[in-house]
C-alpha cells in the first residue's frame, strides 16, 4: 500500500529504483530471460488483465477473472525454460525488441524494505522481414522488494492500453 506522495527524483530509494527497472528492461531487450528470472522474487505475481471498453460510469475497466498474464515463478520459469528450446517456434527466429520506459515514479510503503513503482512502458516488437513492427503501450505498478540479493520483483500489474491486443502472440515479458 502506498503512503503519500511520489518520493523526489533526488531520492536515493527512487533513484536504485529507476535504474533497476533501466536495467531489467536491457535484459529483456537482450533476451537475456536466465538472468531476469534472477531479479524476482520467489513468491512474485505477475499480472497482466484483460482490458475491455466499458462506460463511464461502470467501475471497471478489465474483465473478471480474464488476463493475459496470470503467473507466479515456476510459470515464468516454465516459458523461460520454453524460450530455450527448439520447440520454441513463436520465438524462432528471435524477435528484436525494445523496452522504453518513462513517467517512473516511486512510492514508500508502510514496510521500510518495499517500493512501488510506477511506470510507463511501451515495447517495439518485430519479428522476421515480412511483417511490420508491433507496438504494447502499457501502465505498470510494480512492487519492489529490498533483500540481502539487491531489489527483487515481488509484484508486477500491467495495464495495457488497448483492449484488442494486435501483435502475432504474446511471447513475450513487459
């Protein structure tokens, strides 16, 4: 749970935050899913609902027990693990990604070793030399955990801003 404001840019907390998330997402740029797996933490939940289109006035934006992304460790292990095979086929050859983040703001919570972090993410897929790139625009809240190892992912909400997902599939990590 967040308390108060947005901690300042010249927040060491919010400063070990932003470069963590500058290099995860080089990481995941670099395919490098071995060594991601190793910045989270063992009991993360990594989420990613199904939005939908709804009116003003009716209190929700995704859809109920739907989501895209609905992981823990093993799961994300599991794909990972999956990537490294050659039954990978979604993924063969590799597609050429890029992460770019901003609007990062972080938050104290009421555990002095936990940080949210907001951010904005959008990621530039393409895949082969006959389709045009594609683009997830997305929110995410992120919960970040301070351990003996370094800041380890404990929670990740993405929120992507469309409701029709237009890439070939979703073999990928935000």
């Amino acid at each position: 749970m967040r308390t108060g404001r947005t901690l300042p840019f010249s927040d060491p907390r919010h400063l070990e935050a932003s470069r963590w998330l500058v290099d995860e997402a080089w990481l995941l740029d670099a395919q490098a899913y071995e060594e991601w797996l190793d910045l989270l933490a063992d009991d993360i939940h990594y989420l990613m609902p199904v939005r939908v289109t709804t009116a003003l006035g009716a209190g929700y934006d995704t859809s109920p027990g739907m989501a895209h992304f609905d992981e823990d460790k093993y799961s994300l292990s599991r794909r990972v693990a999956r990537f490294l095979t050659e039954h990978a086929w979604t993924e063969d050859p590799p597609s050429r990604l890029r992460h770019h983040l901003s609007n990062v703001r972080t938050f104290a919570t009421a555990e002095e070793d936990h940080l949210i972090v907001d951010s904005a993410v959008l990621l530039f897929r393409n895949r082969g030399d006959v389709h045009e790139g594609s683009f997830i625009s997305a929110g995410r809240e992120d919960l970040l955990r301070n351990t003996a190892d370094g800041w380890k992912l404990a929670r990740r909400t993405i929120m992507v801003d469309d409701s029709v997902m237009r890439m070939q599939n979703l073999a990928i990590f935000l």
